[in-house]
C-alpha cells in the first residue's frame, strides 16, 4: 500500500527527481527502471524479485479500487447501468 507516514512522504517526495511521464511507454518505463535500481542490490533473489512483483499488483489493485473504479462509476451515473 502506498500510505506510508506522512514524514516518509515528505522525505520521498523531496529527493524524487523522476520526470513526469509524457506517455505510457515512458510511464512503463520509469516503473520499470524503479524496480531494476531496488534489486540492483546485488543480492536480489527470488524473494526479493517476487515482491517487486507484489508491490505492482497491490500498486494496481490499489489504483483500480480509488481510481479507475470511480471514474467508472462516473461513467455507470451518466450513460445507465449495464449489469442489472
């Protein structure tokens, strides 16, 4: 989950020096770059690699639960319920 502490936040947003992403591929990109710089430790085993694999899907389910499914609900309020 991304809620960490608020001083971790401060902390983490003062020293990230990441370029706002102009597509998807650079999106891609910059995501995948963070998680090769966490296992770059040299000692990056399957339980290190498999929870770098974990954080992205918790990361997406996360997104999809207070984004996507708000914007989706949105769009479910003005053009009509389709599962009835």
């Amino acid at each position: 989950m991304p809620y960490i502490k608020q001083e971790q936040r401060h902390f983490l947003d003062k020293h990230l020096d990441i370029p706002r992403p102009k597509d998807v591929g650079e999106l891609n990109y910059i995501i995948t770059q963070l998680c090769r710089d966490f296992l770059a430790s040299g000692r990056a085993g399957y339980a290190e690699h498999n929870a770098v694999v974990g954080v992205l899907e918790c990361a997406k389910l996360e997104f999809y639960r207070r984004a996507v499914s708000v914007y989706e609900d949105q769009k479910r309020d003005l053009n009509g319920e389709v599962y009835t």
